[in-house]
C-alpha cells in the first residue's frame, strides 16, 4: 500500500517536470521567433524580451504558489487523516518493526493502556512489554509471521507498572518510505479472561456439586435404605414374635419405631428426588393439557377437599414436561393441604404475559402463608405446621424452586384470594412460545374460567 502511493507521488512530480518543462521550452522557442519577424529594432526587441521574462517569471511564481499550496492541503488533510485514524484513534494502535523487533510509533489510547508517553516509547524493543514467558511465544509468533501466517491471537503482556495486562491482537504488515513494519490494534481483554475463567471455575465447581449429588443420591437409594430396611425388619419381627409378651406400652413404643421409619423412607425418597440432576431436553408442551393431567393425578385428594379447580387460557411452552408436571403438581398439592376448613377449597390456576416473560399464577382461598415465611417454605424440609396437623416432609416446594430455576424462571409467593396464598412462577420469553389458546366456550368467551371439580 505504502509502495503504490510512493510511486504514484513520483509519477506526478515527473510529469509535473516535463509539462513544465516543455511549456518553458516552447514558450521561449515560439515566442521568440515570433518577436524577430515581427519586431527589427534590437533596443524595442529587447525590452520586449525583458518583459517576456518577467512574465514568465510571475507565471512561474503563480504555477509553483499554486502547485504548493495543493501539496500543503495534501499534507494538513494526510496529517489530518493520520491524527484521526492513528494518534487520535480511542483504538489502542502501535507500530513495530518486524525485522528488529522494536516499536516505531504508538497512538496516546496505547500509551494510556501501557503507561508510556508515545514518545518514551518510540524505538522501545517489543519484548519490554511481555513478561518472560510470553517472549518465547512472540519469538516463534515473529517466525510465522515471515512464513505468511496470520499473526492475530491473545497474549499476556505487561504494563510499565509491572501489572500483567491480557490482550487481543489483530495485525497487518504495511509499507511506509519503503520500510516494512507491521500495524497492529490492541484490545484490552483482561476483564473479558477474568469472567471467562471464573466461569470456566464455576462451571467445573457445579460439574463436581453435581457429581456429588449423584453419589448423594446413590447413597440415600442404597447405603441408607439397607440398614433401614434391616431395622424395620426386626422391629416387625420383634412384635410379631413377642406379641403376647408384651404389654400396650410397649405396642405402642413399636408402633411409634414403625412410624418413624415409614416417615424416615418417606424423608430418604424426598432428598434422593431433589438430589437427582435437573437437566432435560426440551420439548413443545400444552399447558393446558398438561394442567389437566396433573389435576387428573390429584383426583382423589381434590374429591377428599370438596375443591373447586379454575383453569384460565394457558400457554404452550418449551420445557421438560416431566419436570413442569412436578412442579404445578407441588403447587397444587401444596394448595390443598393448606386449606381453610371454615370455607371450599378453591384453587385458580392462570398465565399472564409480561415483558419478556410468561408469569403463571396459582392462587388459593386457602389458610395463606405470612409474610415472614414466604421464603422460607422453599428449603428443602422445611414445615410450618406439625406432621400430625399437616402431613408432609417439607420438600415439594423446594423441589419446585429447584426445576423452575432449571428452566430459567424464578418462584415467589404472593397474597391469594380470601387470605389465601397464590404460588407464582415465570419462564424467560425464549423459553415459552406464544400463547396457545384453545377453541372457547360461551364461558370462557365471556372471561369465565373453566372449572374441574
């Protein structure tokens, strides 16, 4: 690039010189000749060619005033140009000769990267700024460079302070007063690796809390049901043998021994589930039908409650569907073992479309949940009644978090309907297509909700 202009440059100044020339030339030879055929009288023959000189003179002086002031724009508008595109650049650019390995010229944005004033850091050797094991790199990174590789990548280089900088090079060799030098943008990258790196950790972190949560759960599903199940046995045993010998008291002591060790299975199956990984492939799912399906699997305890189930318009939605029915089967269920036992049970299920997300809403004129608490259902056993008022192990509502978390949604607990508490959760807008809403009913285009009993 830098060649083809110099030659340009020297085409035009060669032609400018001979058009000069051959205007001088014939100027003198014409305008001569023409003066001796005209005019006999040497003194006025003279004068007359006195004049002609000074007249070429001034023509002169006005072509070459002319011809200057065009190459002086030239060089203020190159000089501009260099300025914007390389000294003044908000891009960290520097310039270094390939065959000695020293800097030529960096632009102010490098120098406020580096720490050096551009001209501290003119004729500067490269390797100043590389610490020293990234100088064996920039050494064979120089070799592929004279064999026509591309030279661009990620180095570890170092501030005048001493502090390690990381950086992404993009080069390109160009040829200024027939020098051969390379320019190359710089990129600040450190913040960039910093983030990469952590994430890189935390993703090997979660790959090993996943892992051990497999062996958590292969414990709770075999090292921790073996002895259990020996316990049981003899306990079984023990009242079945000695029956008669035995008195109510003692009865009673092995019934509440069997009790505990239905609920303690009962604990063990619950943290195995919620131990178990979360990933699942994603698929198109009806809401609709899958609510359905779900509420078909809670029949027994909906007739037991006397509930009344409202299911509004919902979504199709991408996501697993085994997990989804899990989730809206705890917070369900959750709705009916929370009743009120001064009113029906009434649970009203519903999605409402938000900014770049589908928020589900499953609401219950239930017992409520205070305010003080609302976060504190969804770890893992928790319970904020006794066992013998309320039965449950205190995991389907973390086990909730945990799959709607998984899908990248988040769950919270607002104020229901007559006191009651409403169970919300929301999928990211990628994650759910839009609305899917099924043929209606003169109800349900009357804004009615279709009830399930």
């Amino acid at each position: 690039m830098g060649a083809g202009k110099s030659t340009t440059g020297r085409s035009f100044a060669a032609i400018l010189a001979a058009v000069y020339g051959g205007f001088g030339a014939a100027w003198i030879a014409v305008s001569d000749t023409l003066l001796e055929a005209v005019v006999s009288d040497p003194h006025r023959l003279t004068a007359i060619q006195t004049g002609k000189g000074w007249a070429f003179v001034a023509l002169s002086a006005l072509l070459i005033y002319g011809v200057g002031a065009r190459l002086s724009r030239g060089i203020r508008d190159t000089e501009n140009r260099y300025r914007m595109l390389f000294a003044d650049s908000p891009e960290a650019l520097v310039v270094y000769d390939p065959d000695t390995l020293r800097l030529v010229e960096i632009n102010a944005a490098a120098g406020r990267l580096f720490g050096y004033e551009p001209a501290e850091a003119a004729d500067m050797p490269v390797t100043d700024l590389m610490p020293r094991e990234t100088r064996l790199q920039f050494e064979r990174f120089t070799r592929r460079l004279a064999g026509g590789q591309s030279g661009d990548g990620v180095w570890r280089l170092r501030c005048k302070d001493g502090r390690p900088l990381d950086v992404s090079t993009q080069g390109q060799s160009v040829t200024i007063s027939g020098r051969r030098v390379r320019l190359v943008q710089i990129v600040d990258v450190t913040a960039r690796l910093r983030a990469e790196r952590e994430l890189l950790r935390a993703v090997e972190e979660q790959a090993a809390t996943n892992a051990r949560m497999r062996d958590l759960a292969h414990a709770l599903s075999h090292d921790l049901q073996e002895p259990l199940r020996q316990v049981s046995s003899f306990v079984q045993l023990l009242a079945k043998r000695y029956h008669d010998q035995l008195d109510p008291e003692a009865h009673q002591f092995i019934s509440f021994a069997v009790e505990g060790i239905v609920r303690l299975k009962t604990l063990i199956t619950d943290a195995e589930r919620f131990a178990l990984t979360t990933a699942f492939v994603s698929t198109r799912i009806n809401l609709d039908h899958l609510v359905a399906d779900v509420v078909e699997g809670l029949q027994t305890q909906v007739e037991a409650a006397g509930a009344v189930i409202q299911v509004g318009l919902l979504p199709e939605v991408e996501g697993d569907p085994g997990k989804l029915a899990v989730v809206f089967h705890a917070l369900m269920d959750n709705a009916l073992k929370f009743r009120s036992p001064a009113r029906p049970a009434q649970i009203r299920i519903e999605a409402e479309r938000q900014e770049r997300r589908w928020l589900v809403r499953i609401a219950d004129n239930g017992i409520g949940i205070e305010p003080e608490f609302r976060e504190a259902v969804f770890t893992l056993f928790s319970r904020l009644h006794t066992r013998d008022r309320i039965p449950g192990n205190g995991t389907g509502l973390a086990l909730a978090r945990k799959l709607v978390e998984a899908h990248g949604g988040r769950i919270w607990v607002e104020d229901g309907e007559a006191g009651g508490a409403a169970l919300c959760f929301t999928m990211p807008e990628e994650e759910w297509a839009g609305a899917c809403a099924p043929a209606e009913t003169p109800g349900e285009a009357a804004g009615e909700m279709p009830a399930r009993h």
